[in-house]
C-alpha cells in the first residue's frame, strides 16, 4: 500500500457502506489520542455494526488506499503531517458488553475502565488491576495491555475477530496460544486481522473486596502517575532486568522538555504534553530520552507509542523552527 490513491472515489465507496455509521474527511487526530497532538487523518470512518465493519474492512484492503484500526488512541501518536489514508475507528459503537455467569464479553471499543466497573458490578474479580488503563478492550487485545504484574492474556477466555485471511469475516478463537501474547505484544500486530471483541473469564468474589482492591490501584495511579495530563501512558517498554522510568530518572531526564512535550516530574517513565505539543516535539523527547539512556547505560529503550503517518513537509517544519528545542528545567 502507499499514500497515492483517489481520496473522492475511497470516500464516496465508504459512504454507501456506512448507512449507519459516519465518515469525516481532514479530521484533527489530536482530538482522537490521548496526547491531544498530532496531524489530520484523510479520512475517519466509524462503523456502527460488524456488518459495516467487515464490508468497509474488505473494500479498504481491495482499494490499495492505506488504512489502519484504532480504538481509544490512549497508545497512539500521529506525526504532524498527517496520516495519508482512512483511519477506521472503533468506539461508543462497539462498546456492549454482555456478563454471563463468571464470564464478561465486551466489545473491543468498551473503554476497560467500564468493563472493569461491570464485572464488579456482578461480583466477579480478575479485571481490577485494569481500572485504571485508559484503552479499550481492542486496544488491550491488541497490546496484551498490563498494569500491577497482570496482563490482559491472564483473563482472557477468547476473542472475536475478523480474519484478514477469510474475507474479514467474523471468527471465534478460545486458542490463547495460538495469539503469540508476549510482553505488550500479540499476533493482532504481525497481521491484519482486526479485533471486535473479547471474553474475560473471572471469578466470583466478595463485591466490596473488588471494590477495594480497584481504590487501592487508582489511588497508586493517581499519586504516581501524571493523569492529569495528556499522554500516552508510558512511553517506553520495560527493559530486561531493568525499570524505564529508574533509568530516565538515573540518566538526569527527569524534567526535560522539547516544544510542549515533558519528561514528567512525577513519573520519569511519562511523557506529557503540557499545552499545545506538536507531535514532532514528542517524537523528538522520546528520541533525545532513548540515546541518553543508551549512552549512559547502553541499553535501548523500545518505544511503547505506536508512531504512524508523515512528517510535515521541509517548509511548514522551517515555520516551526526554535520552538522544539531540548531543555532542562
């Protein structure tokens, strides 16, 4: 696939697929992640059934124009210039979820924060250290998202997808293994089957020792980690035998700054936009953190944001020369 493709045509085929669902064409992305930053995408489609979502994934793999699913956009940053192509997003319309006896299915756009407070709604325990994860379900799949030594792998039952392999149609696979879940990885990023849903297998338990439990992880998020601020949580994979944050911190980066974006006071493992960051400025942190700490202690940091679309063009990056200079504070 490349950037080159008739944005009119693209739109009018998807127009016809979505009856339901919406089509917004030079969308902002900074209003769809988490770090409030980053350029327009073509085209923003969101599907309001899988019947549209299969079709509308079909079409866009047959058009050659490039294009890519998101959800909650909590891992994600788009580059300044935009994403040259349709970005598919699963959100408030793919959010039911259904509790049948100790097993909670949630669709892959539910934010995990709403399945965690459903299950402890119906007493059952295994999703409270994902309280405070601000992705959805799809995203969590997708990352094998963790938080307090449990992964998103430890509950789940089985997932709902659409395989790229049979036309995008809808499947069910209760096979774990077969999903290649590792540390903040999954088969779902190799290749392109898309993630509609998920089954959670939980267990019963003394509602008010759930409830207890999730106080006890939000209020550690709250005092530890910047969640006030825009970001995309943390920045960077945990290193072997090692602490991301420990090592920023040991490396003197505590503080730094670029254009708008931070490395966080609070937690050195953060970056954060502290008002009107320019994707460039983000992207240029993260580079400035991974070669100090790769000089300092020679390991380097692998970068948990997903990065995607263009850099702006040489004569709009001039117009904004001085402002992403790197400072300490």
């Amino acid at each position: 696939m490349n950037g080159e493709y008739n944005r009119d045509k693209i739109a009018a085929e998807l127009r016809k697929i979505l009856s339901r669902g919406t089509l917004v064409r030079d969308v902002s992305m900074a209003g769809y992640t988490s770090f409030r930053a980053g350029g327009k995408a073509d085209l923003l489609a969101e599907p309001a059934s899988c019947g549209e979502l299969t079709a509308c994934a079909g079409f866009l793999e047959k058009s050659g124009a490039p294009w890519m699913i998101i959800g909650n956009g909590s891992n994600l940053l788009v580059r300044d210039g935009g994403f040259r192509g349709v970005i598919v997003r699963l959100g408030a319309m793919f959010s039911a979820m259904e509790i049948r006896e100790n097993a909670l299915y949630a669709q892959a756009g539910t934010l995990l924060s709403m399945a965690a407070e459903a299950a402890a709604e119906a007493s059952l325990s295994g999703l409270e250290f994902a309280c405070g994860i601000p992705g959805s379900v799809g995203g969590a799949v997708f990352m094998n998202a963790g938080a307090y030594g449990r992964e998103i792998r430890d509950i789940l039952a089985s997932v709902t997808l659409l395989s790229e392999r049979n036309g995008y149609a809808e499947k069910t696979s209760d096979d774990i293994d077969s999903l290649e879940f590792s540390y903040r990885g999954s088969i779902f990023q190799k290749n392109r089957d898309i993630v509609v849903g998920a089954a959670f297998f939980l267990k019963k338990d003394d509602p008010r020792a759930i409830r207890e439990r999730m106080r006890g992880f939000v209020r550690e998020r709250n005092e530890k980690q910047p969640v006030n601020m825009p970001s995309a949580g943390s920045a960077f994979k945990r290193p072997e035998g090692a602490f991301a944050g420990r090592l920023i911190r040991e490396a003197g980066l505590q503080g730094l700054v670029c254009g708008g974006a931070q490395v966080s006071t609070l937690h050195a493992g953060f970056i954060v936009n502290t008002g009107g960051a320019k994707a460039a400025d983000i992207i240029s942190l993260i580079g400035a953190v991974r070669q100090s700490v790769l000089e300092r202690f020679g390991i380097l940091l692998e970068p948990e944001v997903r990065i995607v679309g263009e850099d702006l063009p040489a004569k709009a990056r001039a117009a904004e020369n001085g402002r992403g200079e790197l400072n300490g504070t």
